[in-house]
C-alpha cells in the first residue's frame, strides 16, 4: 500500500512521502488551532509544517512542483501561515490590541519586500545568462565579473520567506507571555534580515555585475571562430541523461590532427560533460547557431539522431557524418534517418552488413569501417579468473521507447539473473551496473531496478557476516583502509581541480574562467583512473556491488569482471573486444536459433531464458576453460564486430576525418569554380 502511494505521488522514499502528508495536513491543523484557539496547537502544527516544507524542498521532492501548479506554491503556503498566525490573534483577544495591527503592518511590509527581492534575482538571473556557454574558449574579449555568492542566488525564494519563523516565533512566544516587546523583537527582526538581503543583492545589479549585450557575446565567439577555424566537430543535442553519449567521444576528438571541436545544443549537457582539452561550444538558440560562421569546419560528426540535428546539417560546406553512441544489434543501429548523413562510420564489417539488410536507402559506398577508438581501455581476457571466484558483470539496457519485451531483460529475466548468480553453487561476485536511463519512462523497470538493488545489498551484507569470508576480511582490513584514505585524497584533489578555489560559480563565470590546460587534463584522467583502481580495492574481491552513476566506468566494470551478462546493446559489442563469455538473454522468447540468426553479436554467446537456467553453462566457461566451447566464435566476431586489431581504432578513424576533409575542399573547390569564386574564398 505504501509503495503503491509512493509511485501515485511520484515520490522517492517513505520519508519523504510522509512529510508530504504532514504539509498536507498541517495547515488544516494551523487553521482548527486558531479558531478554537490553543496557542500549543497552533505552534506544533507550524512547527511540523515549516520542517516538512523544508525537508521537501531539501530533496527535491516532485511535490514541490504539483503544489504550485494547483496554487499552493512556496509563497502561497507562507503567506496563509501569515495570515492564519492573525487570525488567531483575533481570536485570542488582540483584534483591537496594538500588536494586532503591528503584527499586520509588518507582515504587510515583509510581503512588500519579497517583490524587491524576487525581481533583482531575476535580473541578475536573467543578465547573466549568456547566449552561448563555453569551456576552452577564451571570453576574453568579453568582461564577465564574478557570479554573486550562492548564499545569495541559490533558493533565493525560500530563503526569504523563511525569515518569517523570527516574527512567527515573537508573536507565538509574545502571546503566551504576555510580553508584547518579544513580538516586536521577532518582527522587527524578520524586516530588518530581509532589508539586509536586499541590501546584499544592490551590488550585483549594477551593469559592471552583469553580462555584456547578447550582441558582443556572439561577436566575441565568432572572433574566436575565425582565429581557431575549426576543422573538425563533434555535434550533440539530448537530455543531460544522455550525455554519457557525447561523452565517449571526448577523449577520440581530443588525438584527432586539425583542429577538433565540440558543439552542444543544450545547456544542462553542459555540466555533466566529462574533462576535456577540446574547446566546447553550447549554443541552445537555432538562430544563433545559423548565424555562426563554421565555413572552416570540414567534417560533422553526429553522435544522436535527434531534430536539432538539422539545424547544422543545412550547411552544405561541411561533410556530415553518423558516428552514433555504440555499436549493436538494435533497431536503432539501422535508423532510417541516417541516410541524410554524407557517410555513416561503423566499427567493423557487421555494421556494414546491418544496413544492408535492413535496406533502410543507407548506400554500401557510403559506409566506412573505423573500429571503436573507445574500446583501448579494454583489457583482453588472459584465460584465467583474476581473483579466487569468478565476477560475473550483469549490465541490463533500459526499457526503451516501447514496451516490446525484447528491449530489456530487466523486466522478465533480471531478477532471475541476480538470483541464479546470488545462489549459485559455486560462489560468484555479481557486480550490477544499469543502464542510466533504466526507470526513466517505464515505472516497472524501475521497481524491479530497486527490487535486484534490494536483493543485491542484502546478499553483500549476508556475506560480510558469512564466516566463509572472515579470514580474508580479516587480511585485507589493512589494504582496504589505505584505499579508502587515497579514494579520499584523489576526490579531494578532482574538487579541486575541477572548482578552480572557487564553489559559487554560475554558467557564465564558468564560461569565462574555463580555459583549456592540458595539464590540468591530464592529472585529472590520471586521478580518475587512480580512483577507479583504488575503489576496486576498497572493497573485497568478494563482495557484490550496486554500481550506478558516471564514476565507476562502464570498462573499469568490464577490466574487474570474468563474465558478463546483457542484452541487446552496444555493451555486448563493446565486451566482445575483451574476448571473455558473455551471456545474452531472449527476454522476447524468440528461440535460440532465431535469436542468433537476427542478432549477430550474440552468434558467440551463452543465450539465457527468461528463467536464466542456462546461467550454469556462462560459469561453466570462466571457471574451467575446456568447457569453454565458444572461444574461438568470440575470437572470430571480434573481427566482424570490430575490425582489425591493426591498424588501431584511433588511425583508422583519424584516416577516415582526413580523407572526408579532403573530400569536403574538392566539393567546396568545385562550387567556387563553378560560380567563378576564388578558390577557398
């Protein structure tokens, strides 16, 4: 039942759907206890509502956003405990006493305050918005002054009502006293904070605190354009979700020859976009984005079929290539769409033949073989276990865009997976990583997400007390602290190089001071792998792990485990350069055969039911190499899958920008000599 509530109110825990409850039947409670009245029952129902209201605030709760849609915002809530605090001053005897008007004439000028102090945080909001967000450009030519303290901007609303609680707390003490001077205290109290909030915002209204004109913003970046004159760029649009997407391309754009660069089209990618030396460029406005001049940019690379990807395909001086964000067997491997691209890059021969059969109007000529530059990080399997039990990796795809039962074996097959590997005879160490979208769109997917979570820190905290383990607990105590006091140490030093000394920093200041330093670049790649080798340490080799968010990579999880369990996606084609078994579920239950014959990086793996009895077979393989009777099929995919080992990815994919590049000038050479324009004019 509970659980049930939770999902209709869209809330993320118990605790939060209860303080929902107490906001919602606290103000009944405020208003039954001024009109009886009883003082006691009036503060204790005000009381419960003000850390209600804040613990919602403090999570982020969806509520917040529903309350304010059925006009019972933030303000509103406020402004009835205001008024609901008069009343039961009336009611107890002081509708003709002095502190009755008090009490009204300064909740009056504390409402007449917020409208001050609402609008100078929306214009400093709204003047220090900058029409494009940057990293690695220099703004120089633009002068952007530091952003206010956050102490000031962030939940600027919230802060400022919550100065009531002094005069809240005068007159309710005032009242049970008999002490009138209390309550004068407490709201003159109220005034006078909220006149030095005001006060402390006068500075940054002033034109030398805010940004430039839009106009000498965009000025400045095309001055920057025309000094760099990029040559090669890699184009973005999706949700801040998917910006792991643009994100494995970071580190193949920065070993590109030319001059690499980054296109965003949304901001909130901005932030999640991992270190890079490349210079980025988020510029949300079409019009802005049409009025650039990129006549230097040779070749596109697009990671997404998304819309907004026509606002740069329109331009006919550049190549425009589909390098998409994985290699796999999906539906979405084969989009029609791609056919607007000039070349569609793929890993190896099998994304060549997937087009062909598809027969979506992508032409054989215009597909080119470039491996996966991403997968160097990918350790190539030995043959043998790293550690005394096998790992077995279970890294289910999300639910997708439809409810077709193959999407995802999360549904039907994944709690059978965790369980068959939490039980299995021979012990095993199941690491669990979920795709970021998973839960997104479909609210089942999430609740068997927080079911195999539920099920998985159980069965680690079952085997901390299991004795079984105790002796190497035991030895490792001391290599396992030394972890945790380096993991401290490199998360302390990736703040600080990422913060640059200074935390309260908004997008434009963040523009402004966020400059290429290769240096910096390269310590933080260093420290990031550091922390990823020293997180692995921290905790035994035994022990089963929940591993969600960005900073446990998805390889790191591949390099860890022996095995690994997925479905159809690109990190079944990307585990295959790890030669190690992998197991594929037919959550659509289309047969073995069928399902080998239409998907082709599972032609070298164990397929799993939606029971996952065959689960037995995948452990099989890791732990006793003769019965590993696959080895040589995920050899020979590997090629198929992936190209050749020589030459490496990255050649191979740095060749194929280069030729595209020369193809671009000769097209651009030839429109110029056929309207009698100097070449390269």
């Amino acid at each position: 039942m509970i659980s049930k509530a939770m999902r209709l109110a869209r809330v993320g825990s118990g605790s939060e759907l209860a303080a929902a409850l107490l906001v919602a039947l606290g103000f009944p409670c405020i208003m039954l206890a001024a009109i009886i009245p009883n003082l006691w029952f009036f503060a204790a129902a005000t009381a419960v509502t003000y850390l209600a209201d804040r613990y919602l605030h403090h999570c982020g709760s969806y509520l917040i956003n529903r309350l304010a849609a059925v006009r019972a915002g933030l303000s509103i809530r406020f402004l009835v405990r205001q008024l609901l605090l008069i009343l039961l001053l009336s009611r107890m005897g002081y509708g003709e006493e002095t502190l009755f008007y008090v009490t009204v004439a300064c909740l009056l000028a504390f409402y007449g305050l917020q409208a001050p102090q609402s609008a100078m945080v929306t214009l400093i909001r709204l003047r220090r918005k900058l029409p494009v967000v940057t990293r690695n450009i220099d703004l120089a030519a633009v002068r952007i002054a530091d952003a206010p303290p956050q102490r000031l901007m962030s939940r600027p609303a919230e802060k400022m009502l919550h100065l009531d609680v002094f005069a809240m707390v005068g007159v309710l003490v005032a009242i049970e006293t008999g002490k009138e001077a209390i309550a004068y205290a407490g709201l003159g109290l109220t005034l006078v904070l909220a006149v030095c909030y005001l006060t402390a915002l006068l500075p940054y209204v002033r034109p030398s605190r805010l940004v430039p004109p839009e106009t000498k913003v965009l000025n400045a970046v095309g001055d920057w354009l025309a000094e760099y004159r990029p040559t090669v760029m890699l184009y973005f649009s999706g949700s801040k979700d998917s910006a792991y997407q643009a994100n494995m391309w970071l580190e193949t754009m920065a070993q590109l020859g030319g001059r690499p660069m980054i296109l965003l089209r949304e901001r909130n990618i901005v932030p999640q976009l991992a270190t890079t030396s490349v210079p980025v460029l988020c510029v949300p406005g079409g019009v802005h984005l049409m009025n650039l001049d990129l006549s230097s940019v040779r070749v596109a690379l697009y990671a997404a079929n998304v819309g907004k990807n026509i606002h740069l395909l329109r331009v006919p001086t550049m190549k425009h290539v589909f390098i998409g964000h994985g290699d796999s067997d999906k539906i979405a491997s084969v989009n029609p769409y791609s056919k607007v691209y000039d070349e569609v890059w793929t890993a190896g021969r099998a994304g060549r033949d997937r087009y062909a059969l598809a027969d979506v109007g992508v032409r054989d000529e215009d597909i080119v073989e470039v491996g996966r530059p991403q997968l160097a990080a990918i350790q190539s399997w030995s043959g043998t276990g790293k550690n005394p039990i096998p790992t077995v990796l279970y890294a289910p795809t999300w639910e997708g865009w439809d409810d077709n039962p193959g999407n995802t074996s999360l549904l039907l097959a994944g709690e059978n997976i965790v369980r068959r590997l939490l039980k299995a005879e021979q012990p095993v160490r199941l690491l669990y990583k979920p795709h970021p979208f998973t839960g997104t769109r479909s609210a089942k997917a999430k609740a068997v997400h927080l079911r195999i979570t539920a099920m998985i820190e159980q069965a680690a905290a079952e085997r901390a007390t299991d004795p079984r383990w105790a002796e190497q607990s035991a030895a490792l105590q001391g290599e396992q602290a030394e972890a945790r006091a380096e993991l401290a140490r490199i998360e302390a030093r990736l703040a600080e190089l990422a913060g640059g000394g200074r935390t309260a920093r908004d997008e434009a200041e963040l523009s402004r001071d966020s400059l290429a330093d290769p240096a910096r670049e390269a310590e933080t790649a260093k420290l990031k792998d550091e922390w990823n080798a020293a997180s692995w340490r921290a905790q035994g080799w035994w022990e089963h792990r929940v591993i969600t968010g960005a900073q446990m990579r998805l390889y790191d999880c591949f390099n860890e485990s022996d095995a690994m369990v997925s479905d159809i996606s690109s990190v079944v084609s990307d585990f295959i350069a790890s030669g190690k078994p992998y197991a594929v579920t037919d959550s659509a239950e289309l047969g073995e055969d069928e399902f080998r014959r239409q998907n082709t990086a599972v032609r070298a793996a164990v397929i799993l039911s939606n029971s996952a009895a065959e689960l037995d077979a995948l452990l099989a393989a890791v732990t006793n190499p003769a019965a590993d009777t696959l080895a040589d099929a995920r050899s020979e995919l590997k090629q198929y899958l992936l190209g050749p080992d020589e030459p490496t990815s990255i050649v191979q994919f740095d060749t194929a920008v280069t030729e595209l590049a020369a193809k671009s000038d000769a097209r651009n050479a030839g429109v110029a000599t056929s309207l009698g324009e100097p070449v390269g004019g």
